[in-house]
C-alpha cells in the first residue's frame, strides 16, 4: 500500500524469521477512518493485536473487526480492505505463516495454500492466556538474544491454539444453512465495533440491540451463539484488555487505569483482572521477567523497517 496515497501511516519492524516463519509488527496510526484500496496477500497471515482496533473487509457488507479479544486471519490469495473504526489505530503482531509450514504444524486447516474457510473461522475470539501469550511473545522478541527454539515453540502454540478456536463445529454449518449468517454476522459486527471504540461506556441492552436494529432479545441470543460469550462478558473483556495494555506499557496509576477502562473501584478492576488472567494488575506489572516495561515504552519510537505484511 502506498501511504501517501492512502493517508494512513504505518510503522512495520520484523522481528523474527525462522524456517519460513516471519514474526513483525505492525504499528497504524490512522488520519482517518477510511482503509485503502484491495489488497491481498502472497502468504497466510495471522493477526493478533495488541491495542487499538481495525476491521477487514473483505467483501460487499462482509468484514471482522480485529481487536486484542480477536485473532483475524488473512489467507493467502484472497482480496481484503482495512478500515479503522474510531480512527483509534492499532499495534499488531503478525505472524506469516507459509503453506509449508501451515502443513507440518496443522495441515487440516489449509484448503490448497490458504486457510480451509469452510472448516474453520476467519476469526477467533481469544482466552486470557492466548493473549497473555501474545504479549509475551511480542516482548521477548523486543529483547536481544532470543532462543530460537523458544521462539518457534510459542509462535506454534499461538498458531495452532488459534486456529482450534477458530475450528467451526458441523452442526452450525448446518444451521446457517437454512439462516441468513451474513445478515446475523454484520448484526453482531456492528455491536463488537461499538464497544471496542468506546469500551468504558456504560452500554444499556437497548443502545446496542438499537445499533444492530434488532430486538435486546434477539441479540442476546444471537450473540451468545456467534460470539461464544454474552454481552455483557464482551463489554467485560474488552475493558480487561484496554486495561491489560496500560498496565504493561506505562505507569499510571492502577486506580486511574480503572476508571478510565470503565470499572467503578480499583477493588472491582483487580478482582475482574484476576479472575480473567490468573494474576492481579499489580503482580503482572512488577513481573520483570515477563513483561519489559522500557522495551514496551521505546516500541513506538523505534525505527520502521520493510516487512511483508498487510498494510
């Protein structure tokens, strides 16, 4: 994509290669809402954000939206778009994952060279400790001398533990048989972008059934089924991870990081941490070996370098 053109701006820096398996970053900070023109990729990619929120787009009235709850694949061959709800930008590790290493870690999920769309989901909605993983695996990249062996192993496991999120069970491709899953998924599309962009809202049932244009009943139901969780758990994630970036990448007080991610006591904000990622905010910030607060800061001024990726 050609920046100027398009008037977005992107910072790329690859991180790791190894065997075929490119590791990077991609920073966006968006002038506006609108993406670029198509775009499509040589290899399969996977997304995992780390902050901020985009949505591919990858036909009429089709598109996912990519936040840190979200892995998004990109397979390889098949025309996509970008645009940035909110105008809120993201990071992103990308993961580029070759057919020929797809075919010696989980061949079942490749239909040709891309990723098999009919077995599995183009998106996965992720547990704590998938994102957790992300994190971390981003951070030990950021470090100087990392063992390739370690490298590798986390960067399957990402993988492969996406992408058994993200295996669709039979009897619901029998059900959208006889339904409208488009319709049903722009629905709840148009629900998940309205909490990302403003998580810390105090959303009512009939604001976002409202937003979707149906009934409260109707998307409580519907989103249970094509999200995997309720409303109010997704509102609930979404916070913890907004907030889950702040406390690894600056020193604001935990208080003020509660309530600005929309949680009513510093004491509600810990319990719901850990409760959803097995430590509390304060023992995951004083955590050195995990989490390098320096390299986290020194990201978004570090150098931009040619990667691969999309955008």
């Amino acid at each position: 994509m050609k920046i100027e053109q398009h008037r977005q701006l992107y910072e790329r820096r690859r991180l790791y290669e190894i065997d075929g398996l490119l590791i990077g970053q991609v920073i966006a900070r968006p002038w506006s809402v609108d993406g670029g023109g198509l775009e499509c990729e040589a290899t399969n990619l996977l997304a995992l954000p780390i902050s901020g929120v985009f949505t591919r787009h990858d036909g009429p009235r089709r598109h996912v939206l990519a936040t840190p709850n979200h892995a998004v694949m990109l397979s390889a061959g098949v025309p996509y778009r970008i645009s940035f709800p909110g105008c809120i930008g993201d990071l992103c590790l990308m993961l580029a994952v070759p057919a020929a290493v797809l075919s010696r870690w989980m061949p079942c999920a490749l239909a040709g060279d891309a990723f098999d769309t009919k077995a599995f989901d183009d998106h996965a909605l992720l547990p704590a400790r998938t994102m957790l993983a992300t994190r971390r695996l981003r951070t030990g990249l950021l470090r100087a001398g990392a063992d390739p062996l370690d490298v590798e192993e986390a960067a399957m496991q990402l993988v492969t533990d996406v992408l058994r999120l993200a295996r669709r069970d039979p009897r619901r491709r029998a059900d959208e048989a006889t339904r409208d899953p488009r319709r049903r998924a722009r629905q709840v599309e148009r629900v998940k972008e309205a909490i990302t962009v403003d998580p810390a809202r105090r959303w009512t049932l009939d604001e976002l059934a409202g937003i979707a244009c149906v009934s409260p009943h109707h998307l409580v139901h519907t989103f249970q089924r094509d999200v995997g969780t309720s409303v109010y758990r997704y509102v609930l994630r979404t916070r913890l991870a907004l907030a889950l970036d702040r406390v690894l990448g600056d020193d604001d007080d935990l208080s003020r990081i509660a309530f600005d991610s929309g949680f009513s006591s510093h004491s509600h904000f810990t319990s719901r941490f850990r409760a959803f990622f097995g430590i509390t905010p304060r023992s995951l910030r004083l955590d050195r070996q995990s989490v390098d607060l320096t390299a986290l800061r020194g990201i978004a001024s570090a150098p931009a370098a040619t990667v691969p990726f999309a955008r």
